[in-house]
C-alpha cells in the first residue's frame, strides 16, 4: 500500500494528488470492511488517539471517534466547555498533558486559524486537524470529493460549485484546494460580501447568479451561513439571502438536466436550501455522512503507518 507524504493531516494544500488517490483506495477497503457483520479490525490496536475540540461539532466527533473504534484504537475525548481551559489553561499545557498520558494521536478542532499547526511544531504525536477556524477543514473535503467519485465515477472533469458563505468557510478552502488537485472544475457562487477578496488568486470561477451557476454544473456542494464567524452584517437578513441565494426544488426543475446535490451540515433548512432539495433523490448529503467514516479510518491509518 502506498504511503501518506505527511506526518500530520494539517490540510489539503500540502498534500499531493497520490496522497488523496491512497486515502481513497484505503477509504475503500474500510467502507467494506464497516459493511460487513463484524466492523470492526484490530488495525490500531494499542494505539490511543484524543479527540480535543474546542468547538461544537456532531457529524466530525462522532465519525472520527467511531473510525477510531472500527480500527480498536483506544480512545479518549476532550472538550473545551467542561475542561480545565475554562480556569485558564493554554492551548499547548492542555495537549502536553494529555499527550502525557501516553497518547499517540491527537484529533483536534479549533477555532483559531492555524491552531493544528501551531500544535505540530511542538507536540510529537500526529495530528489531524478536525477544523481550524475559517481555514481547513481536510477531512470534510476528502469525504466531499469521495462522495463524488462515489457518485460519478471520478472527480477529474467534473464542473463543482459551491454555493454560499465562502468567506467564513473550511469547507469551502479545503475543498476547492482538494476538487482542483483532482482535476475538476470549480465555480464559487454567494453574495459578493461573503466571497473572499483573494478569490481569484485561487482559480476558481467566480458567479453571483445562483441560477447560472447551477445551469453551469454537476454539483451543487451548498454552505450554510456561518453566522458564528461573523463579525460585521454582510446582507440584509436571512430571508433575504434565503431569496436570492437559497436553492430550491423550482430552480433544480427548471434545469435541463439533474444536478448532485452536496452539503457539509449542519443544515438550515429553509434557508440555503429547502427540506425538498436536501432530502431528494439527487441528494447525497447522508451517502457524505456514511463516508466520512471510512475516510477517517483511512486518514488515521496511514497517518498511524507514519509513526
Ligand atoms: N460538517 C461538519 O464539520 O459538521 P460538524 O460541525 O457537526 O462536525
């Protein structure tokens, strides 16, 4: 089996074509594996991973902690909100001690830029960042560009928008750095006040007309307003953008031809999308759920083969 070109999975920027195409084919090993009766292989057997979020997260936790027991690693879960960082403790005397207590990997979320990183300079163990403030979010755009070659075939030459909060978006970052190192084709579409101003340096196409963008497509990948990471007001009001921006079952009809339809979560029903969008037949919102799992297992079983 081939190997990762890195220790750590701080992001996909840094890694190559051949590490996303290995992540794929392990990912597909393991996706039989969690089809089969028994779940579950002693891949990571005595091998113990801390999964330390700083912020609120379901799908990432939940996926990375049942890969991490699909591959009988021991592990242990941190989080902020009821932990020793609410008297005070830094960010590094928190993962130093954990990692104190013998652990091997650490999974970790974070709302500040750069935090995974900052941590990898200083800490032996592996890390995978799990989300880092407005930056990366690696794991969401392998399960996302996964799911199209699930889908599709393959990525390479696929036409894939991503429609929304681009600005305060990992989701958005990580995926058009992973989408272009396979090949596809990328469009942005959102208000011009939630695009980042340094978007063209990332040759991605940019279009403000949602419909249009939606003609020009095989994939909509549709974001949620990430109102949390807003600091000042970029449009009207909610309904506004759920008016101009929101994708609906009207707009999809009046195409000709069927589109993928995508979406990180969590969702806001009603307003980037509606419930007829997101839970028809050209949805593949769970399908990204199921293969988040298998993606993890993969990532932290060729990051374990580093070690
Ligand atoms: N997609 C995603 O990162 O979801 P959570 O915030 O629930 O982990």
């Amino acid at each position: 089996m081939a190997d990762l070109s890195v220790k750590h999975l701080l992001g996909i920027k840094n890694l190559t074509e051949q590490d996303l195409q290995t992540i794929f084919e392990t990912a597909d090993q393991f996706k039989a594996v969690i089809n089969r009766s028994i779940k579950k292989v002693p891949s990571l057997r005595d091998i113990t991973i801390a999964n330390v979020f700083f912020e609120n997260s379901t799908r990432t936790r939940l996926s990375f902690e049942l890969a991490e027991k699909r591959l009988s690693a021991d592990v242990i879960n941190f989080s902020s909100a009821s932990s020793s960082v609410k008297k005070g403790e830094t960010l590094l005397d928190t993962v130093k001690n954990i990692l104190s207590m013998k652990v091997d990997m650490v999974v970790m979320r974070h709302s500040s830029p750069g935090a995974p990183h900052f941590l990898a300079k200083h800490i032996d163990a592996n890390i995978v960042n799990a989300g880092d403030g407005t930056h990366e979010h690696p794991t969401q755009a392998l399960l996302d560009t996964y799911s199209i070659r699930e889908k599709h075939g393959e990525v390479g030459g696929k036409k894939v928008v991503i429609i929304g909060d681009i600005s305060h978006s990992r989701v958005a970052l990580s995926n058009i750095f992973a989408l272009q190192k396979l090949g596809a084709e990328v469009m942005i579409c959102g208000p011009v006040t939630l695009l980042p101003k340094y978007i063209s340096d990332l040759g991605v196409k940019v279009e403000l007309d949602v419909r249009k963008a939606l003609e020009w497509c095989d994939v909509a990948n549709i974001l949620r307003i990430q109102l949390e990471r807003q600091k000042t007001k970029n449009f009207p009001s909610l309904r506004e953008y759920s008016l101009y921006y929101g994708v609906n079952k009207k707009m999809l009809n009046a195409l000709d031809k069927e589109i993928t339809i995508m979406h990180p979560g969590p969702i806001n029903r009603g307003i980037e999308i509606t419930s007829d969008v997101a839970d028809s037949e050209h949805s593949i919102i769970l399908d990204q759920v199921e293969n988040g799992v298998a993606i993890r297992m993969a990532v932290l079983f060729l990051l374990a083969q580093k070690r």
